[in-house]
C-alpha cells in the first residue's frame, strides 16, 4: 500500500516532470521571441488628403493606416531576412488635398523625420509634387494616386527609379470599358467627365483606347463637381450616340447619373473605376441600376469564385475595417492604400538589421522592384524594374449594379 | 509726417536671414532640431517666395488702396512660363542648346516678369477705373480666368503646355554657369537675395515721391489728380509692378518645388494671399515678410505639434483652430501683426 | 480723420455710409469706361455667337429653351446665397465670406435632424427644414456677436477676413461632423431620392426645380415684405442708409447688424435646402456657391435686392448656354470675361437703375 503509494508518487513526478518538458519546449520558442535581437523601429510617412477636396478619398486610405498600425503593434512588427523584429511606426499626415503642402510634408518626412519609405498621397496633383523630391532624397514613395506619369517620365518614357503606385490607371480602365461596349455591340459613344484631373484623364483615356476597338466618340465634354443642371445632357440627346460613358467620382458621378438616366432614355451608362465606391449606389439610388464599370475586384470579394487568390486579403480587409470604422463599407481606395502600405512593408522585411539610412532606403526600393505575385486587393501584382505599377489589366473586372448593390459581370453575361 | 529711415531696419533682417543661411549650410537640418522640426529650410523658403508675393501686394492693397482678390494668377503665371519654357520648350521649337544653356531660366524668368508685368498694365488701365467691390470681383474674376485657362492646357490640348490638372513635373534647379543652386540650403539663399531685394524695392517706392502719391491717392483720389498726378496710370503702373513681383516668386516656385500644379494657383490660393497681407499688415512693406512667417508657421504648428498630441483627430481639426486663430488674430490686431501707422477706427462703423 | 492705416478700406468704410451708390467717383471725363454703344454691340455679337454655335449642333428652340430653363434653375440658387450677401452688407459693410457656410449647413442640418427623426414624409421633412433654418440663423447671429461685433471698430476688411476664418472653420467642424461622404436630401416632390420629371413640350423640367424658383419667388417677396412694412426691415433699412443717423434716431445698429446675420442664416440654409435634392450634399459645397453668390451680389450692385437676384439669373443662364453650345469646360471664363465686360460697361452693377 505505502508502497504502490510511493511507486505512484514516482510516477506522478515522472509524468508531471515529463509534462514541463515537454509545456516547456512548446512554450520556449514563445518566451524566447522578446528575447530575440530587436532592432531599430521602422518608420513609414504616410500622407493622404484627408481635407479638401481629395477627402472623400483619403479618408478611408487614412482608416487603412490605422489598421494597420493597430496590426502591426499586435503583432510586434515585422522580421528581416535575420529575423531581426522592427517595430513599425506609420507616421500619417495630411496635405489638404494641396501640391505644395504634400511637397512641404513630404520633405519634412524625409529629412526630419527620417521615414525609410514614404507611402503617399490620394491625389496626382501633389503625388506628381512629391516625385522630384523622393527621386532627389534617395527615399522610395508609393504613391495612392492614378496617374501614369507619377511613375514614368513622359519626356523619356522611363520608370521613375524611386516612384511606385499599386494604382490601375484610366488607360486599363478605358480598354476594359472598350472590351465591354464592342462586346455588347455598341460603337458609338458619348463621354462625360467630371472636370478635375481624374475626368480629364478618362476622357484622355477614352480616346486614346475606343478607336483601337473601333468605337466612335461622337460627344464628350466635361461637368463641374458641384453642377446641378447639366446642358450637356441636351448635347447628348442631340448625338446620337449609343451609350454614355461617364469619367467622374461619387457625388458627382451620381448626379450626373440621374440627370443622363432620367432625361436621355434607354441607353446604357458605363462608369470608369473612380465610381466603384459604395457612395455611387447610396447617392444614385435607382438612376445607378443596370450602370456597369470596370473596378479591382475588392469590391465584389465576396462574389468571386473561391479559388480566386485575392479573395480571402479582401474578406479579411473588407471585416477588419467594417470593425474599425463602425460598419463602413469599403471602397477601392482603402485597397490602394492597403497595397501601398503591404509594398512599403515586404520592401522593409527585405533589409537586414544594421545598416545605415540611406542603404536602407536602397534596400526598400530594391525589395520592392522585387516584388512578385503578391496578392493585394485589386490582383496578384508583379513588379520589376520595367514596371512600377504591377497591375495586370486582367484583374479589372466588369460590375454592375443590381437591387442596389454591386454584382459581378463575367464576360460570359455581358450580353 | 517724418520718414522714418529705413536702412538700418532692413540691414538688421539681412543680417540675420544671411546668419540663419550660414548656419543651416554648415549644419543642414540644424534649425529643426532645435525648434524641434517647427522650423525648416524648406518653410523659409516659401516664406521667403511669398514675401516677394506680398510686397507687391500690400503695395497696390495697402498703399494704393486697390483690392485684388486675383494675385495667385500672377504667381502662377510666372511658374507656368518657367515650367513651360525649360520643360516644354521642345514642343514650342526652341533650341535645344538655348534651352541646355544656364541663364535660360534666368532669361525666362526675367522676360516672364516684363510679359505678366505688361500684361497686368493693359487690363489694370481697364479694370482699375472700377473701384472697391467692382474692382475686387474684377481681379477675383481675372484670377479665375488664369487659373481656367491653364487648367485647360490654354485651350490647346494637343500641345499639353501646361499638363492640364497635372501640371508639369521636371523644372531644372536654377545654374550659375556649371554650378547647381542647390541643395535647399543653397537655393535659400537665391530666394532670400530676391526677398529683400524686393523689400528694399518696396521701402524705396514708399519712401519715394511714388509713396507720397500713393498715399494722397488713398487719401482722396480727386484731391490727387487735381495736383497734377495722372491716377489711372500710377494705379495701373502699382499693379503692374505687384504681377512682375508675383511672376519672379512664381518661376522661383518653379525651380524650387520642380513640379507646378494649376490647383496652387486658384482662388483660394489668392484668398490666402490677402489673409497672409492683413495678418501681417498691408499698410506696410515689413508686413510682408511677418505675415508670410505668421501664417506658414500657424500652419506648420498645426500639423506637427498641437495635432500630432491626438492621434485621433488627425487632419479634420486642423482647418478648425487655424480658422479660429485667423478671428483671433484679426480681432485683436485688426491693422495686423506690424502696423506702420496708429490705427484710428472709423467712427460709423457697427 | 481717414488714415492711410486703412488699407483699401476707406473706401468700403466710406461706402457703406453713404447712399446712393457711387461705385464710380472719378471725374466725369472718366466716367464712362466704355462708349455706350459697346454694350448691345457686344450682347448682340455674343447673342449671335451663341447662336451660330447652337446651330452646328443642330439646335432649334426647344434645345435653347432647355438650356434657357437649366440656366434660371441654377441662377435662383445663386440668386438667393447673392442676396444673403446684400443683406449683411447694407447693414454691416461687410463682405461675408462665411454665407457659403449657411448655404451647407442648411442641407446637412436637415438630413441629420430627418435622420433623427426616423420617418420619411412631408411633415418630418418641412420640420426637420424649418429646424435646420433656425439652427443656421442660430449660428449666423451667433458668428456676428462673437466674432465681428467685437471687432465692429476695425475696417471693413480686417472683418471680411475674420468671415474668412470663421468659413474656414465652420467648414472644418462640417467635416469633422459628417465626414467627407456626400449625402441624399429626398426630393420634395416624391420625398423620395428619386425625383418626378416634367415634360413641357421638347423641355425637361425637374419637379424640383418648381421648388426653387416657388421658394426663391416667396423668400425674396417676404423679404421685400420685411424691409418694407416691418419695424425691424425699415430699422435695418435706416442703418444702411445712414448708420450714425440710425443711431441718432435712437435705432440699436449692431442689434440690427446681428438681426442681418440672422437673416443671411436664413437665406442661406433655404437656398441649400432647396438645391439639395438636385445635388448630394458634402461639407464643402459652400465654397463653390459661395463664390458663384457672391459673384451676382456684386453684378447686381451688392445694395440692391432685385438686383442680387438678377446677376445670379444671368450668371446662370450665361452658363449654362455656353455649356451647352460649346466646351464647357470654359463656362466659368466665359461667365467671368462677360461680367468684368459688363462691369466695365456699367460699373455700377449693370442691373441697378442707373444713378449716371
């Protein structure tokens, strides 16, 4: 009896001495992690606009930063290649949707507060101001804007070395536009376009791309953001035209939208991916129903076949910012500024710990040059020193709007 | 009323715009750190852009008693000629060694100065003939003209002179002979010598029979042309020199910021180019650079000192205090920060 | 008494006490900028112009009355935030750059306290109006009492830019409230978003558009009504006449200077509430109609009621013609070139009965 006790007690030793082991060894790694070098803290300047007139944009690419500060912070940061942890600090700004405040912020980040990459900002106008000094300053800038020449000379028609947007431009949205309105036999158009940079480049765009699919311009004319009559309408009505293809942003996107769909009939509206934002269906209402655009695949995330790579990056998103923001939907902005900041990051983890500034802004740029096959939210995207943008015109796809929400279009319904 | 002399005034600000120079070129980045990132080469600089700016302008406003509500045309006018003729010069059939060649900018800014400068004389001899309100919506109206017409490529598209609301990136850093006038540090420096050359201007023309005249005519217009001073003319040659001013501001905009954006250049630019003369005084010359400096550094305080505490607020506040801190301002220095002369209130006013 | 210290002021400190207008003082010689018969010479070339251009695109009169139609739409708005402008000015001298605040404040008080009251009808709707109406004036009356009655000894633009700053502001607390997305205000007709169109011949008319041109019909008659037949309208009448007179007479002028901010408030927050339907409200679409008001208050001689109503009709309609013959894209210029033309041509306003 006393003896069996004993024997039992040896045993529960055994067996309590065997659990700690093996507790300990499963638990070591954990323990040991804050133990590992930690080197020094990341910084990315973050500028977007959220005043003025860009904020409807920028506002949601600001959430995105905060999303994914809290996600770093609850994950201790990132590791380089030697598995050396950085903390990440996103330093935001804003630049009021003004080219010399973005310029002035963008050096300030730079030389004072010496940020290893600069992600930023929403509007071309001040990401065009930012790009000589990010090219003179050595420091890599992924831009959130769209248009071409942020990331190519237009003189020389070469890549910018230390400029990046993981942005489509209007060019891939006009060819998408084009595919779609040849495919469902529409060849003559008219263009409407909200004057701001974002219009004037659809409609650039638009007549750089329809010709090639043998569609017609018959009419295009910009609209002012604030307009509420619109004489263009009566233009249009007196073209002829098959379609009204419309280059312009929620509010004025919807306005706009209501005033061709009320006053010029049965005839098809296509809008460019600017409108690809909830806004379009809450502000248009019905006037938007049977409207199709091309736009990143975010949008309809949960639309997409399972198999498709970038839907569970954009289900994942698309919940974590509903949390942050109390119930926002999401827009495709806030997916640039995902992509942007995931760029800045994977061009981070590639620098090892101890190198001096400037080498590590080199390294950044390198690393993300490098870039392949990641998966963002508007397509798996390849980088390289050609190609600073990555996006393969593929991903875009067609959506329309149907009982008041956004639907996928495969080609295959097109007609 | 006694002249005060205004040397040893201007000898004083020169002598410590050129110390600070010195000290952030032996010790670039120097000034931000000890005002803790509040002060930088690159706000000075604009400080400095919009002191030439504002000379001109609290000349025509303060002095000659004429409102314009359009300035920022002239600015801009100035930058698009220098962007345009070193960027685009190719499409227009310029040379290209004229255009590799040094003093070109230089060139360039100088006769862009003479063109926005005769320009402002033609539609001043018509425009200024309008007084008080008239005259205001005039030269807001003007401005927004200007900022159409290169928002719209100067209705040539197919030239794309302008880049339409994208403007033109890639405006050469200014050369002396082979040499570069830059970093920040240097071309500080170029700014700050154009500034108080300008100031220097501005203190001679009030100081000058010109000062007298431009005073009498505040006083009373009819009083001034019964002596024999020929009032549209001298108004409009006032105007005249306040666009050249903006124009030279305008094409060192240019070369400093090597990207110009219609959007700098519209109607609230122009708005803020008249808070920026009133906050500093427009009844004279040294106002100009105080407003500049008062202004930009509100602006810069905003951004990375109060706001930067709450993380929470980020950006939309930012509009609110500097809104707020503008009413302060004004209600507790109505005549603004520097204010040459008592300032007597109008006995009707409510 | 008039110091140099008053920087382009004078005059405008000058002008207010002084009745009638006289926008134009040099010597006669000088008076007339342009001979008279510039102005129907250049209104029948533009007239022609326009037409010529309507004609390539094959327009006949049922295109130029739709445009005709579109462009008095938009004018009554900008006739109605131009007359919230005169208002304050008669009384007060002062330019105020913060009625573009009224304008959106209207619109996006309505939608919240309609969102607060949770059901869509006409009643809640004309409540939820009427509240935002008051709020605004509120707010209006409130801006002058703190900020330029203290400030009533300074010159008239010193308080021009403090109505700068507290635009700045306001548009600020705007977006800090109700963000930058842009909202939907039901249309009156249908309380619905969408609205009713009527089809009167070849012309297209939003059922809205009544609305403006009711609502700007009835707010500028009380409003004539007010200065008219009211104590207060003809006390405020008084001050723009002769404030030192006024004050004699033993008339409160900054009470009436407040009350003329109340009523800015009002003018402004209606012409947004009746204009949002047409548009989606956003925290920044003040300044726009800001502008565009205070452009036809000062074509209409900024002292003159009927006169603020008309630059804003013919500024819309002067729109809203270019914009449909030719690049619209240009409207503004064309709009801008033909009121400083017109100035110019009668610089008094061009509306105003002439004082020559």
């Amino acid at each position: 009896m006393r003896r069996s006790f004993h024997a039992g007690r040896g045993l529960t030793v055994l067996c309590l001495g065997l659990a700690a082991f093996l507790a300990g060894a499963l638990v070591y790694p954990v323990l040991a992690a804050p133990a590992a070098r930690v080197g020094i803290p990341y910084r990315i300047g973050f500028i977007a606009s959220v005043t003025g007139p860009g904020a409807s944009l920028g506002t949601p690419e600001r959430d995105v930063a905060r999303l994914l500060q809290d996600r770093l912070n609850r994950e201790g940061g990132i590791a380089g290649p030697d598995g050396v942890r950085h903390e990440v600090q996103i330093l935001i700004n804003d630049d009021q949707s003004r080219a010399d405040v973005a310029a002035s912020l963008a050096r300030r980040l730079i030389e004072q507060d010496q940020v290893h990459v600069l992600v930023g900002t929403t509007l071309s106008g001040p990401s065009l101001a930012i790009v000589p000094i990010a090219t003179e300053l050595r420091t890599p800038n992924i831009s959130m804007a769209s248009a071409r020449a942020i990331i190519e000379d237009p003189n020389t028609q070469r890549m910018r070395p230390w400029i990046f947007k993981p942005v489509p431009e209007n060019l891939h949205s006009a060819s998408k536009q084009a595919e779609y309105l040849k495919a469902v036999g529409i060849n003559r158009v008219c263009h409407l376009y909200e004057n701001t940079a974002y219009g004037q480049d659809t409609f650039a765009s638009a007549k750089h791309e329809f010709p090639k699919a043998g569609i017609r311009i018959l009419y295009g004319d910009s609209f002012d953001r604030f307009a509420t009559e619109f004489p263009q309408v009566t233009r249009v009505r007196a073209s002829g035209c098959q379609a009204v293809v419309i280059g312009s942003i929620p509010p004025a996107a919807a306005v706009i939208n209501v005033a061709v769909a009320g006053r010029v009939g049965p005839r098809k509206i296509v809008h460019g991916h600017g409108a690809c934002s909830p806004d379009l269906i809450r502000t248009a209402g019905a006037a938007a129903e049977g409207t199709v655009m091309p736009c990143g695949k975010i949008l309809v995330a949960d639309q997409l076949p399972a198999n498709d790579p970038v839907r569970g990056v954009n289900l994942e998103l698309i919940s974590e910012y509903a949390r942050l923001t109390g119930g926002q939907p999401i827009s495709t902005f806030a997916g640039h500024a995902y992509d942007a900041l995931q760029w800045a990051l994977l061009g981070l983890r590639t620098v090892p710990d101890g190198q001096p500034l400037g080498r590590i802004r080199e390294m950044v740029r390198d690393g993300i040059e490098r870039i392949r096959n990641y998966v963002g939210t508007h397509g798996v995207m390849n980088l390289g020193p050609d190609d600073h943008l990555g996006f393969n015109p593929k991903d875009f796809v067609i959506v329309t709007v149907q009982g008041g929400r956004f639907v996928l279009l495969p080609p295959e319904r097109w007609k | 009323m006694t002249q005060p002399r205004w040397g040893p005034p201007w000898l004083a600000m020169a002598a410590v715009v050129a110390a600070v120079g010195v000290w952030e070129l032996a010790q670039p980045g120097g000034l931000a750190r000890l005002s803790r990132g509040l002060i930088s080469t690159d706000l000075l600089i604009r400080t400095g852009l919009f002191t030439i700016v504002l000379v001109g302008l609290n000349l025509l406003m303060g002095y000659a008693g004429q409102a314009s509500l359009g300035q920022a045309a002239f600015y801009g006018m100035g930058a698009f000629a220098s962007a345009i003729l070193t960027v685009r010069g190719r499409v227009l059939g310029i040379p290209q060694d004229l255009l590799a060649a040094w003093w070109w900018p230089w060139l360039v800014m100088g006769l862009a100065a003479l063109a926005v400068g005769g320009f402002a004389l033609v539609v001043g001899l018509a425009i200024l003939r309008l007084r008080g309100h008239y005259l205001a919506m005039a030269t807001l109206g003007l401005g927004i003209i200007v900022y159409i017409v290169l928002r719209e490529n100067l209705g040539m598209p197919h030239l794309n002179l302008t880049g339409g609301f994208d403007g033109i990136v890639g405006v050469p850093r200014l050369r002396v002979g082979g040499a570069e006038l830059w970093p920040v540090q240097v071309y500080y420096f170029v700014v700050w010598a154009v500034a108080l050359t300008v100031v220097a201007l501005g203190l001679g023309v009030v100081h000058s029979p010109v000062g007298r005249a431009l005073r009498a005519l505040h006083g009373s217009e009819l009083a001034t042309e019964s002596v024999g001073v020929d009032v549209g003319r001298l108004k409009a040659k006032i105007f005249a020199l306040s666009a050249a001013l903006a124009s030279v501001a305008g094409s060192l905009y240019a070369h400093f910021q090597a990207a110009v954006v219609p959007d700098t250049f519209g109607f609230v630019p122009s708005l803020e180019l008249v808070v920026m003369s009133a906050v500093g005084g427009m009844s004279s010359i040294w106002g100009a650079p105080f407003g500049a400096l008062t202004v930009l550094l509100l602006e810069q305080l905003l951004r990375t000192h109060v706001l930067g505490l709450l993380p929470a607020v980020s950006g939309e506040l930012e509009p609110v205090v500097f809104g707020a801190l503008l009413v302060v301002i004004m209600m507790f220095w109505p005549a603004g920060l520097v204010s040459s002369r008592k300032v007597q209130a109008s006995p009707g006013s409510s | 008494m008039r110091s140099a210290a008053e920087p382009a002021t004078t005059e405008l400190a000058a002008r207010t006490r002084r009745k009638p207008q006289e926008p134009f003082r040099a010597p006669p010689a000088a008076r007339r900028v342009l001979p008279r018969i510039v102005r129907p010479a250049a209104l029948a070339v533009v007239g022609a112009g326009l037409w010529l251009l309507g004609r390539r695109l094959g327009y006949g009169a049922p295109e130029y009355l739709q445009l005709l139609v579109d462009g008095t739409v938009t004018g009554s708005v900008y006739g109605l935030v131009a007359v919230g402008f005169v208002v304050v000015y008669r009384v007060t001298g002062v330019i105020n750059f913060a009625q573009g605040a009224f304008v959106m404040l209207g619109p996006m008080l309505t939608i919240t306290f309609l969102g607060g009251i949770g059901v869509t009808g006409g009643v809640p709707l004309a409540a939820a109006a009427a509240t935002a109406v008051v709020v605004t004036a509120g707010i209006a009356m409130a801006v002058h009492r703190f900020t330029l009655h203290p400030a009533r000894q300074a010159s008239a633009l010193t308080r021009i830019i403090i109505t700068v700053g507290v635009y700045i502001s306001l548009q600020g607390l705007a977006l800090r409230a109700w963000g930058p997305r842009p909202y939907v205000m039901p249309a009156f007709s249908t309380l619905q978003m969408e609205d009713r169109l009527l089809q009167v011949g070849g012309v297209v008319v939003q059922a809205q558009s009544l609305w403006v041109w009711a609502v700007g019909v009835v707010t500028v008659l009380g409003l004539i009504l007010f200065f008219e037949r009211t104590v207060a309208g003809k006390a405020m009448r008084a001050c723009a006449v002769n404030r030192t007179a006024a004050r004699l007479m033993g008339i409160r002028v900054d009470r009436m200077a407040t009350l003329a901010f109340g009523l800015a408030g009002i003018l402004g927050a209606v012409a947004g509430i009746v204009l949002a339907p047409s548009t989606r409200p956003t925290y920044d679409m003040g300044l726009e109609l800001g502008l565009k008001g205070f452009v036809a208050a000062i074509a209409g001689g900024l002292t003159n009621l009927p006169g603020a109503v008309g630059g804003g009709l013919v500024l819309g309609i002067l729109e809203s013609l270019w914009a449909g013959v030719t690049v619209a894209g240009f409207k503004d210029l064309f709009a801008f070139v033909m009121l400083i033309l017109l100035l110019l041509a009668r610089p008094q306003g061009w509306l105003e009965a002439g004082h020559q």
